[in-house]
C-alpha cells in the first residue's frame, strides 16, 4: 500500500459534466480521502475547477457585455473552489490548506525549498493541502511562464514532496490504444513501461483537448522519472482513488523509472557547495546516523566557508570525516548565530526562522 499519495482532480470530474462545480461529486472524493488518512495515508490534491467556478459566478451574476479573462475567472472561481472543499473536509473535522503555485515558485532554489518545506509542513501538522496553479498572476502562455496544465502541476508536486503515487483521475478510463469516441473496438492499455513509446499516437488515439491524454502523458514521465508510480484512471468509479492505493488494477500504470531515493541522492550530492561545510558535535552524528534525525541548530558546532540558503553542503564530524549531505534551511552566516542553541530561540536570535531544522531528514542524505 502507498503511504505518500498525490490526487489530481480534473475539472469535468469536479463538475460531473456541467458547466459548475459538483457538490455530490466532490463529496465522494473527500470521503475516499479522509478514509485513506484514517489508514494512515498521507493525501496532497491538485485540484483544477478554479475556472469553471469563476467562469459559471461571471456568466450568473457579472454585468454582461465584457469577458473577463483566463486569470480573471480563476480569481474568482478559487475562493468558490476552495470555501466548497472547505466545507466538505469540515464535515470530517478534517483541515485544507490551500497552495498556490506558478513555474516561477519552483523554478529557483529557495523557491523550490520554500514550497517543498511549505507543503512537508501542512502534511506532517494533519493538512490536506489543496494545490492548484496561480493562474491569477501567471503570465501568458507564449511568455512560458506557466507550469501548464494541472497535470504537468501534479507531476511536479509528486516529485516535490517525494510522493509514492500520482492518481490522476477524469472522465475516462485510461490510455487507450485508439480513440474509444470513435472505436468502440479500442482497448485499454492497463501498463505502460515507457511513457515514450506511446507518446507519439497518444493524440490522435485519444481525441483532442486542452489536458486531454497527451498532458497526463508527459505529467507521467516526468513524475515517474523521479520514482513515483503514476495511474490514470476513471475518477467517477466508486471508491477508485482508495481502490488504486490499494493496489488493485485500475486505469493504465505507469510504474517508477527508477528509485526516488537514489534520484534525490544523485541531486543533492551532483550540487554540493565548495564554499563551505557543517561541523557537527557528537550528539549530532548520532542521530543523523543512527536515528535518521533532522539536524537541529543545537548539534551544530561549527561552520566553514561561506553558503547560501537553499544550497547543498557537506556535514562533517570534528575530525573532517564526512557524515552526510543536504540542503540547508539557513545561510552560513544565519547558523553562526543560531548554532547550538535551541530550535525555538531562532526566531528570537535572527527575528525569523525558516524551520526548526538546519537540514530536514528529508532534505539530508547520509555519505
């Protein structure tokens, strides 16, 4: 069973079909959710529908005669997306956290370590954080400002946050072999171990459209390059989403490329800093080495060379023997002031802290 999921809900299974969002469609979802945290599971949703709301709310109650933009409606579609999510977790006493995200956020270091910590955050304070991209401020699209689709914005967030699985869930059943509107002889394709070797037909197999197959295709690669597994699968099945964690054969898979751990590995260790290093005490080495321990400002007992926020730099014991790796929370000149002391002094020390840890077990690999 997955522990990590990322859940992306499309918009025609948001509004089954119509032209506003779905209160008894979106309701089924949210159970399927909140019965898979109480099994232990932690759930990210992706969730498009903020356009299709502002759009329905503009043409309801607008003055008529101008149309309001793309990021127009979704300015005005979020807060109804979101108040209707609201309100069906409340039901469960279950809390949402709504995340914003464009390219621009991940496409820089800090930007990237500031969603990833943002969203470990609200998983691990018993969130279900809502992502959805900020099209309310993205540039245009022939600017290639924006991630894309929300399936793109899914894959990425799967790989942000280290996921197991991607569910991506819409109105059909899978990849298909050919177009099913048109063949009713077309067969599911229920495994696909190289997303490049449908690539090509996956267009014209499947019909057209703006985040039709072609954009879960390339969202699959993308995550399953980074070692999550990835379905496409009917959303309007009963119990599908809990159906999938489960393991049961839904949809088309498509299995991890490689290992996750191996590739944030390769990652963290491919961009180490040459500037400076973390000396650690004993106490310290202990708990990265033998507890799989964030490490705290209070284990740190000194610093070398010069770092910033965000990049990847060695931590050593006090004979120079290298004990691991990570991407520092704090820049070196914010950890000669906090080093040792406590994890709830840093606010007090520096007047704002980025975390309680200088580099989180998830952002640390042992040498």
């Amino acid at each position: 069973m997955y522990r990590r999921i990322v859940a992306k809900f499309g918009t025609s299974l948001l509004t089954a079909g119509s032209d506003r969002l779905d209160i008894e469609a979106m309701s089924r979802l949210v159970g399927q959710v909140v019965r898979l945290r109480a099994q232990g599971c932690e759930v990210v949703a992706v969730s498009s529908g903020a356009q299709a709301a502002g759009r329905h709310e503009a043409h309801r109650r607008l003055h008529p005669g101008h149309q309001p933009s793309r990021q127009a409606f979704a300015s005005i579609g979020q807060h109804r997306l979101m108040q209707t999510w609201g309100m069906l977790f409340d039901a469960y006493d279950t809390v949402v956290a709504q995340v914003l995200l464009t390219r621009r956020d991940l496409s820089d270091r800090l930007g990237y370590l500031n969603a990833r910590n943002t969203l470990r955050d609200l998983i691990e304070s018993g969130t279900v954080p809502i992502v959805n991209e900020n099209d309310a401020v993205a540039l245009d699209q022939v600017l290639a400002s924006r991630i894309g689709e929300n399936d793109s914005l899914s894959a990425y967030v799967a790989n942000l946050i280290d996921a197991d699985l991607l569910v991506i869930l819409t109105d059909v059943e899978g990849l298909f072999d050919s177009d099913p509107n048109t063949n009713p002889s077309a067969t599911l394709i229920t495994r696909v171990d190289r997303v490049d070797s449908v690539m090509a037909g996956a267009a014209g197999a499947n019909g057209p459209g703006t985040g039709g197959m072609v954009t879960k295709l390339a969202a699959a690669r993308f995550a399953t390059q980074g070692g999550v597994d990835v379905v496409v699968a009917n959303g309007r099945r009963p119990d599908i989403l809990e159906a999938i964690v489960a393991g049961q054969a839904n949809g088309t898979l498509f299995p991890a490329a490689g290992d996750r751990l191996e590739e944030r590995k390769r990652w963290i260790l491919g961009s180490i800093s040459h500037g400076g290093h973390i000396v650690v005490d004993g106490g310290a080495v202990t708990a990265l080495r033998d507890r799989g321990r964030s490490l705290l400002p209070a284990g740190v007992a000194e610093i070398a060379g010069t770092f910033v926020r965000g990049e990847s730099v060695e931590v050593r014991d006090s004979t120079g023997a290298r004990i691991a790796a990570g991407t520092t929370n704090y820049a070196s000149d914010e950890l000669v002031r906090i080093r040792g002391l406590r994890s709830d002094r840093i606010a007090e020390t520096l007047g704002y802290a980025y975390g309680d840890e200088v580099i989180h077990r998830d952002n640390l690999v042992l040498l």
